[in-house]
C-alpha cells in the first residue's frame, strides 16, 4: 500500500466522531487454523481501494447502475462520491463528481439509488423528507420528492423519512417514514409527472426500515419494520387492502430486506434483522426457507465470538445461489467474510477478503464478473476480486487514492 494511503487511514483514524470503531474490542479469534481458512475459503484482495475523506465520513450506503459502470457512495455527512468503474475487468475506480450535502445541519443520508438502467439519474434520500433526483450530465438536482401539506385528505405525515426505493422501471419512487402521531407511511411519487401518487398508512406499526421493489416486476414491492412485519404489496392497486398480498410476521426488527431468486426461478425475500439474524422467505407463500442466528454466522465465518458478529448483505450470484457477507467489530473490522446460504443448514464458506481496513456498512455484487464493492467507517470503497496465484506476490504493492476530491469532473 501507498505511504499516503496509510497515511489517510492513520488521520481518519485519529478524528474524534464516535464509531463502533472506537468501541473496546471483545477478545475473539478465529476457531481454525490459517491452513484450514485458506482450504476452504477463497481469497479476495483489493483491486483498488479510494478513500472519501479526511473527515472519517462513513460510507453509509453503496448503489451500482445496472451494467456496474458506476458506483454511488453515501457518505454520514450526506454528500454522495460517484466513481466510473472500468469496464475491461480491472476493476479500478475513477472519482467521477461530487453530490454536496443538501442540508447537513437538519438532516443525513438515507439511501442512493441509481434511477434507471442508465449511469447517469441518481436519487439521494435525506431524512428531512426530500428524496433528490441528480442528472449527473449537468449541473444541480432535477427534482424533490416530498409529501407536503397541500397533499390532501391524508393523515398527518412525518417530516422525515427512513428509507426509499424506485421502481424497476424508474416510475415510481417510495418512501418510508419513522413513527408519527401514532401513525407509519409509505408514500408514493411519480417520477415523470413529478407529484405525489398517494399513501399506504396501515400496514406497519412502527419505523419503517427497509423498501425493496422487485428487480425485474415494477409492480412489487416489500417493506419492513421495527414493528417485525414484512408486507408485500402489488403497487398497482391504489387501495391498501387490495395491494396487500401478505404478510410476515419476522418475530423481530427488520433491518435490511433483499429481493433472491432460487435455482426454480420462485422470489424470496431475505432479512437482516436489528438482532443480527438473517432469516429467508418464500414471499408469496411467507414460507421461512432459512433462519440463522448470530452464533450462526459467527460459526460460518470460523469466528469464536458473536458479539463481534454482524451480517452486512445478501447477495445473488450468477448460477442462482445466495451469500452472506459477514464482518466483525474485532480490530477495526479486519475480519470479512462470506459464505453460502443454501438451506436452513448448510453453510458453505465461500471468500475471505484479505486485507479490510474498516467496518464494513454496505456493499454491492456484480455477479457477472464476481466483483464485490464496499464502503464503511473509515470512508473507504473497496473494489474486491479474487486473487490468482500470480497476483499473491504483487497485491500488496496497490496503489490507493487518498480522500482529496478531483473537481476537474465534478458539474457541483
């Protein structure tokens, strides 16, 4: 690694913003030796690594548009890093432009989304209400999303939201609120007409956490709670009820929700609960397919300790499988792990990525060409490839770009 590299996670390091980071480490280790790790799981290193500030800003949330051209990172100060990834396999980033905080003092980042199939429509989500759409061709946002009082004949809203999501056709766009006036919603935009749609308000109890529309059907969508439902909606119905084609009663706090495909092409939904558990659903049905709880995945990863533990994503793969990223707390996160989730009880290891520098918070798959991109609390992306036996010897000599920003294409 570069001298200025390390210098930037040494000054990231040394900021004051309070981070599980900074919490005392609980002893763990891992419970075979490096022979056995290195049997069973494949390496992963870094292709290249970018770092987004000198601030210790996290990388709260990562997006790819659909051809893995372009990488979206959210950072805790609610400005948004856009890197161009190359194209021909190499996997390197280029710093592309700079989405500055809309409003740093009254808000933070909830999410961002690439609009459509294209790299160029970015929607950031801001807990002051807003979601913004960027055209990343010119210069400012396009348009706010938000549920005003001139909306009529809907209960009380809250003014700040949780959580969004657009479409697989980037027609519409849904928000998730936090609990207000006894009252949760998850209001609806038309992306084209620019305007308000209408409101979904009796389906969740508490906070929405996570919005997921289908991948491919425009028309479905999954939400989840701190209430510890899962509710799957056909959007094309403008009344509640009829939308509501079932629910899922998780017996926790939903954290984070995904849409999977198994190897027979039926749609699953899984669950990262606010409990560390990862649970799997047959989402028409509601059948749990799998439940897994911390000392589960802390058993996965050949770690001793699940206090350490904490699931991060789920990821499809390209011959229909699914795997669970996992990462520890454990000395600043250096543990990152995966493994295959192929049944309530079979857990295959699948890759250790070798040289993690932070606590990981989000991540993003490009099943096609194997790459895994993460962000975390040092503020760093990292684009991960498995390494070849001749990249052993060389890896460790990857140049990293440190956290300055590079305006010459930046339109903000």
């Amino acid at each position: 690694m570069t001298d200025s590299f390390n210098k930037y996670c040494e000054e990231a390091a040394s900021t004051n913003l309070p981070s599980s980071e900074d919490e005392e480490d609980i002893g763990d280790d891992d419970t075979c030796s490096a022979q056995q790790l290195a049997k069973e799981f494949r390496n992963f290193r870094p292709k290249d690594e970018s770092g987004v500030s000198l601030q210790r800003d996290y990388v709260l949330c990562l997006d790819a548009d659909r051809g893995f051209s372009r990488i979206a990172a959210g950072l805790s100060s609610s400005a948004v890093h856009i890197f161009n990834l190359d194209a021909n396999g190499g996997g390197r980033l280029e710093k592309f432009c700079f989405l500055p905080p809309s409003d740093t003092k009254t808000s933070s980042i909830c999410g961002v989304r690439f609009l459509d199939e294209g790299p160029d429509n970015v929607l950031v989500g801001s807990t002051n209400g807003y979601v913004l759409l960027y055209d990343l061709r010119v210069k400012g946002e396009q348009a706010r999303f938000r549920h005003t009082e001139k909306d009529k004949g809907q209960l009380p809203v809250s003014k700040s939201i949780t959580c969004f999501d657009r479409n697989a056709n980037g027609r519409i766009i849904c928000s998730g609120t936090e609990q207000y006036m006894s009252n949760v919603h998850l209001l609806f935009f038309d992306v084209r007409e620019r305007s308000f749609m209408g409101v979904y308000n009796e389906s969740h109890e508490d906070d929405i956490t996570s919005v997921r529309f289908h991948d491919r059907n425009p028309d479905l969508l999954v939400t989840g709670s701190s209430d510890g439902l899962v509710n799957l909606f056909d959007v094309k119905e403008s009344e509640e009820d009829e939308a509501l084609l079932n629910t899922i009663n998780t017996e926790s706090s939903v954290g984070r929700l995904q849409w999977h495909r198994n190897v027979y092409e039926k749609d699953m939904v899984s669950c990262i609960t606010h409990q560390h558990e990862f649970k799997i659903y047959e989402c028409q049905e509601g059948d749990e397919v799998s439940s897994l709880e911390r000392s589960d995945i802390t058993a996965a990863i050949r770690r001793k300790n699940p206090a350490n533990c904490t699931p991060i994503n789920a990821h499809n793969q390209e011959d229909g499988g699914l795997f669970l990223l996992a990462g520890t707390n454990f000395n600043r996160g250096e543990v990152l792990r995966s493994f295959n989730v192929a049944s309530k009880t079979k857990l295959e290891p699948l890759a250790n990525y070798l040289g993690n520098k932070q606590i990981v918070r989000d991540s993003v798959f490009d099943a096609k060409r194997g790459l895994l991109v993460t962000g975390g609390e040092s503020g760093i992306v990292t684009v991960w490839a498995e390494q070849d036996s001749s990249e052993a010897s060389g890896s460790e000599k990857l140049k990293i770009k440190s956290g300055k920003k590079n305006r010459k294409k930046t339109p903000y």
